[in-house]
C-alpha cells in the first residue's frame, strides 16, 4: 500500500488496481497549491467524508475527468451529480453502512462535526452527516480516515468492529481534536499499528505542526508517519 499526503486532510491511497483519493482539497489548499490534474492522475476512487469545502476541494473536477466512482454520502453525491457528475458513477451510503468499491470496501463510521457546501449566491447547503470512512483490504492493512472529527466514546466500536491498522487522524484544534485529544482517542481506543496525523498547518487558524501530537503518543506501540507533502510512503 502507497499513501501520498496532499496536506491538510487529501489522502491518496494506492493499492492493487484502486488509486483511491480521500478529500482531494487541492487546487485552493496552500499546503499544496500545485492543481489537481497530476495528483489525481489515473484516480479510480474519490471518497468523501463530509460536504465542507476543504474536503470536497476539487472532486467535482477531478471525477468528470477521470470518470472515477464516488463513494460518499448520498446528500453529496447528488450535490456533485447536480454539478456535472455522471450519476452512474456514484456509490452512496451513509453511516452505518457499507459498499463495495471493486478491490475494497468503504464502510461509513460517525464523526463528530458538521456538514455543509457554499452556495455561488451565498449560503449553505446541507450535505447530510459527516462521517469516517473505514477501508478494507482483501491482502493489506485496514485504513480508518476519521474525517473532522472530536474524540467520541463509540470509537471504541469502531476498533470493535474493524480493528483498523493506520489512521488519518485530524489534530489541529478548533474545528476538531487538537493533539491531546487526538493522542487520547488513539490510545484509549485504538490499536493502531501506524497514524498519520492531518488538519493541521494549513491555516494560520490551525496549529502548525504535528509536534506536540508527537510527544503525546511518545512511548506507545504506535508508529507516528510524518510524510513529507508529496512524497508517498509505503507501507
């Protein structure tokens, strides 16, 4: 499995057949700020965790260009057919649930946050719940990306449940966990073997970098990844 961090929380994840980008904030994210052509190049997956516009970034784009499948909430997925996307290349769920993505399944697990999409006139709409997103593998390490997201007790479900191997954990404070908190869910209720911690030095509003997240989680079993933006790793 090969992960590429994009900066703040766009993921892309190949293994096997499926080039799977998670949150593609690309073309408008200051930690990357190179488009979203080359990144997305050969995409067979775009996944969704909720409607906010730092996560859907340039999904829309990227999925009328590749003719990659949407896995998201149903809520979006119509938001994006509404935008030009091929209906028959959605796969909808919602929390709770799981679909098959042909190599992998995404199961959709709660997040605590919130969900919505600028209108071009002004306001918002509702894009439905946000959501975490768990992906198995027939023949590699099961991924939980947690979306945006605080800490929450029925984490300890989701290990239950599906015992993920590497996380995506958000940990820049104010609009989700900040490193202490993150630090405590990945611990309290998680065996994680690896985490790669995101939503973080993007934004002046965010914090700046992955340190303290670093010392809270020194001395666990855990192996904290600090991919450099770009690069990928494999793991």
């Amino acid at each position: 499995m090969e992960i590429t961090w994009f900066g703040h929380s766009a993921f892309r994840v190949n293994h096997g057949n499926a080039s799977i980008l998670i949150d593609p904030f690309l073309s408008s994210n200051p930690a990357w700020s190179k488009g979203w052509e080359d990144a997305a190049q050969g995409a067979t997956h775009v996944l969704l965790t909720h409607g906010h516009d730092d996560h859907v970034g340039d999904s829309a784009a990227i999925l009328k260009a590749t003719g990659a499948q949407l896995v998201a909430n149903f809520e979006i997925c119509m938001h994006l057919v509404g935008q030009g996307v091929d209906p028959s290349r959605i796969n909808p769920g919602n929390v709770g649930g799981t679909v098959d993505c042909d190599g992998f399944t995404t199961t959709f697990v709660k997040a605590e946050h919130s969900s919505s999409g600028q209108l071009a006139g002004g306001g918002n709409v509702y894009l439905g719940n946000p959501s975490g997103l768990v992906l198995h593998f027939a023949d590699a390490p099961t991924l939980y990306a947690m979306g945006d997201t605080d800490i929450f007790s029925d984490m300890a479900l989701i290990q239950e449940l599906h015992a993920p191997d590497i996380g995506l954990v958000p940990i820049g404070d104010r609009f989700t966990m900040g490193a202490a908190v993150a630090a405590l869910a990945c611990q309290r209720y998680f065996r994680f073997e690896r985490v790669i911690p995101c939503h973080y030095a993007t934004f002046p509003l965010l914090a700046p970098d992955a340190s303290a997240f670093v010392e809270a989680m020194r001395g666990t079993q855990t192996e904290v990844l600090l991919p450099q933006i770009g690069r990928p790793i494999t793991i």
